[in-house]
C-alpha cells in the first residue's frame, strides 16, 4: 500500500465515523479545495520573493499546516472521482514534458504557446 492509499483509507474512515461522506461530493470538496489553497495563500500574500523562499518558522509551520489540508482534500477528491492522483500527475509531468522542451523552456517563465 502506498502512502496516497493509507491516507485514502485513513480519510474514507474519518469522513464514515462522522457520517461526513454525506456531504463529500466532487462539488463540495472541489470548493474546499480551492478554500484551502487560498488559505496556503494568504500564509505568502505580502511576502517579498526573498521572504517567501526563506519563511519565518511560524510562516513555515502555518503553511504546512495549510498543505495539509490541501494534499487531504485533493486526496478525497479523486477517491470520489475514482481518479489516481499519482497516475495522473505521472501523465501530466510526461505532457507538461512534450509542451516545455529543455531546449526551448530551460531559464523561461513563457507559456507553451510561447515558446
């Protein structure tokens, strides 16, 4: 068992022993998805770049915090949809491959489009 299983098992557990699973459909927990993503946000928001690479330890210790919730969610999200997050990242890391090339993406921030 991976580690993205254990936690699955451990979130499909949570969410039963609390009768949660009731309001656990793909909508709801894409929308506390994407609360909790602007949580993480808010730990950066006013940071210079330089602040942001080197956070103070309670900067740090929220945004973990943050990231927590954020990796759960997602976690519970493509148990729903029956969708395995590690395959489909592997698939997306092999196309964002194909669309930034090293040779024409090595040192730029552009969009594939503009490459």
């Amino acid at each position: 068992m991976t580690e993205v299983q254990r936690l699955r098992d451990q979130l499909r557990a949570f969410a039963e022993e609390r009768d949660w699973d009731q309001f656990h459909s793909p909508k709801n927990l894409a929308m506390a998805l994407a609360g909790e993503a602007g949580e993480l946000l808010e730990n950066f928001q006013w940071l210079t770049e330089e602040q942001s690479r080197h956070p103070a330890p309670e900067v740090l210790a929220a945004a973990g915090e943050e990231i927590a919730d954020v990796l759960l969610y997602l976690i519970r999200l493509a148990d729903k949809l029956g969708i395995d997050p590690v395959a489909a990242a592997d698939r997306k890391m092999l196309a964002n491959a194909a669309k930034y090339p090293v040779d024409k993406a090595r040192g730029t921030a552009k969009k594939y489009t503009e490459l």
